[in-house]
C-alpha cells in the first residue's frame, strides 16, 4: 500500500510540472499573441498615414491643376514620389 501511494505521489508530480509546462506555454503563446497585434496595430497606423499623406497630396495637386484651369491655363505639373 505504501508503494500504490508513492506511485501515485510521482504520477501527481508529473502532472503538476506537465500543469506548469502548459501554463508557461500559455503565457508565451499569450504574450506573443500581444506583441503581433501591436505590430499589426503599429502597421496598420503607418499604412493610415501614408495613405492620408499622399490624398493630401493629390488633393492640393488637384486645386492646383483646379486653379490653374480657372485662370486659362493648366497648373505646373508636380511630380508624384
């Protein structure tokens, strides 16, 4: 009987440390999962500026041509980078 208990003491003991195995996979899953949607979000917010930067750049190339159109004559064209 004494054996039949320590058998189960180690079957114990291995389930704990194959717990904690699992729980510190968890959290590395978990923080990797957290540093890729701040990469994504970090992106995404560049991709936003970038956009926006260059519709305000057509846009102001637009009143030029616009102005340049009013006055009889076509605006000087810039060039897009």
């Amino acid at each position: 009987e004494h054996r039949k208990v320590e058998e189960q003491d180690g079957r114990v003991q291995a389930q704990e440390a194959t717990i904690a195995e699992l729980k510190s996979a968890v959290a590395k899953q978990q923080a990797t999962g957290a540093q890729q949607k701040n990469d994504l979000e970090a992106r995404i917010a560049q991709q936003r500026n970038d956009f926006q930067a260059r519709v305000t750049q057509q846009q102001k190339q637009i009143e030029a041509l616009a102005a340049g159109l009013a006055k009889g004559r076509p605006a000087c064209r810039t060039r897009q980078a």
